[in-house]
C-alpha cells in the first residue's frame, strides 16, 4: 500500500512486490496463453501487430495496474503499467519483466505536453499515447545535476526527462522522473547528452537489438554481414558504438561510489565497446567526453560540486 511518508524509492519498491507477487503471475497464468496461443499466431499469419487493448488488475491493496495485451510477429509483447496517488500527486509507472520501473509525475507528463508537444493534454493521454511508445528503446545516463549529486538523464521522444536518486538506495531499475524539457531549454551539456541518448534509442529501434550488449553479438555480426558494403549502415553503427562510449566515460568521470557495486558489468561493456571500435580503426583513448570536437559536455557545467 502506497502512504505519502513512504521515500520514492520504498513507492517503488512495494509497487514492485506487488508486481512480482500478484501481477506477473496473473498474466503467466491467464493472459499469456492466450497471447501466445491465439493472437501470436494471428500476428505472424497477418504479418502485423495486434493489440486487444488494456486488462485492468487491481492488487490486493487496490493498486490499479494494467496489462497492454499485445502480439507481434515475435511473440506476446504485453506492457504492464500502474496508476497510483503519492502525496497527491498522481503518477504512472511502467514495470518491465526483467526487474525495472520507471515512474512518471503528472509535473513531468504535463511539462513534456507544453514544452513537446506545446499543447495542454490530459496527462493519462500523454502517458498511454506518447510514453509508451517510445520507452522500450529509450536509455539512461547516471550524472550529477548542479542541484544534486546523483540523478539520471533518460532520453526520450525528443525530450529529456531527468530524476534524482534517493541517496541511500542507488538502484539502476528503479528511475523516478520529475520533469522534462525540450531541446530549447537545454545547456549545451545537457543538449549534446540528449542527442547522444536519442541517436542510440533510434538506432536500436531500427535494428532491433543493442548491440552494445555482449549477449546480442552475434546479432552484431549478422548486421556487419550484411551491411559491411553500405557505408550510411556503417556509419550509423560506427556512430552508435561512439556515442554508447562517451556516454560510459562521461559517467565514470564523476567516480561515483556506487558505480563500483556493477564495476565488471561496467569493464566488460567499455571493453567490449572498445574491440568495436577497433574494427573501425578508431582509437579508443582519443575519444574524450569533453573533447572539443567529438565530445558530449563541457567540464563544471552539469557537476552540481563546483557550482
């Protein structure tokens, strides 16, 4: 049960729990066969995407979730999100299979309505129209703001929402956003970051897959099979590969402590970004974050300490 004292973090983490323990085995049980023995052969016979629509599933403490009951060609590709009150504020999250949520104020839906969109909207019309659409492929950076010492900065359908952490619990899954802005109101830092983010969002949303993952390699050498005579493809890819380790380097140059609970999860995907770049003759040490050319951000201007 959600009550205003909770800190972000203990609303995320019992929404989870309710989740894992109530939700997800509800739709293993009665949603998915139906995806995947009905609408998922549908999906593959007609060549498309086939959504039923949204399947309401209160919790035991009378949380409202709901699962988006989805099929593609793949597969069953369900969305799960909930709608919930915190000091009366109303939010929405996103759950994801794997472990994450990603929470959203109506502040930061409403702010993404006038500053994107530049129109009013309602904010569950923001959320389910706009959001959704794009989150799967999005992706985060963990930096300093120059009011906070640990926040993230997740790009997203042109905008780019940031959120900071509760100090004691640094959880990556865990992302709470308060608000976004669009490109006009950013700083050259905060623009170029955003750039980065979207360039790898659309990029694997075009492809299907990160390739920056270990796990999705051989998918990376499908593509180079490919591709390897189209010089736009690798020029993307290449661009991609850039993009992925300047934003790796620019986290690690704030030496966050927490950063050392996943540091071989961390050396393992710059290394392995870095034999990538090697196929493209491109030396990995002369590619700097603040490089005046090539780099995403300028020294002080996002690092909350030397304000």
């Amino acid at each position: 049960m959600i009550i205003d004292s909770m800190s972000k973090y203990e609303v995320m983490s019992s929404l989870r729990k309710e989740f894992d323990e109530e939700i997800l085995p509800f739709y293993k049980k009665v949603v998915f066969p139906k995806l995947n023995n009905v609408l998922a052969p549908r999906c593959k016979r007609e060549k498309k995407t086939i959504n039923l629509g949204w399947l309401e599933k209160p919790s035991k403490n009378l949380t409202l979730f709901k699962i988006l009951q989805r099929g593609t060609i793949n597969g069953p590709e369900p969305l799960f999100v909930s709608e919930f009150r915190w000091n009366n504020k109303l939010c929405y999250g996103n759950f994801f299979q794997e472990g994450n949520v990603v929470v959203y104020q109506a502040h930061c839906l409403e702010r993404y309505a006038e500053r994107v969109l530049q129109r009013k909207m309602p904010t569950d019309q923001v959320f389910y129209k706009h959001i959704l659409k794009c989150q799967d492929e999005a992706f985060h950076i963990v930096l300093p703001t120059p009011s906070h010492p640990f926040s993230y900065y997740y790009g997203m359908a042109n905008a780019l929402f940031l959120g900071d952490y509760d100090n004691e619990h640094l959880d990556d899954n865990f992302l709470w956003c308060n608000t976004c802005i669009s490109y006009n109101e950013t700083r050259y830092s905060q623009l170029r970051i955003t750039k980065s983010l979207l360039l790898i969002q659309d990029f694997v949303r075009k492809v299907k897959y990160d390739f920056c993952n270990i796990e999705n390699e051989q998918y990376l050498q499908k593509y180079l099979k490919q591709y390897e005579n189209d010089d736009e493809k690798m020029q993307e890819l290449k661009d991609f590969f850039i993009r992925k380790y300047l934003l790796w380097k620019l986290h690690l140059s704030f030496n966050f402590d927490f950063t050392e609970h996943f540091r071989s999860e961390v050396d393992e995907n710059i290394s392995y970004i870095e034999r990538q770049l090697k196929e493209f003759n491109i030396i990995p040490q002369s590619l700097s974050p603040y490089s005046k050319n090539h780099g995403i951000a300028w020294r002080g201007e996002i690092d909350y300490r030397i304000q």
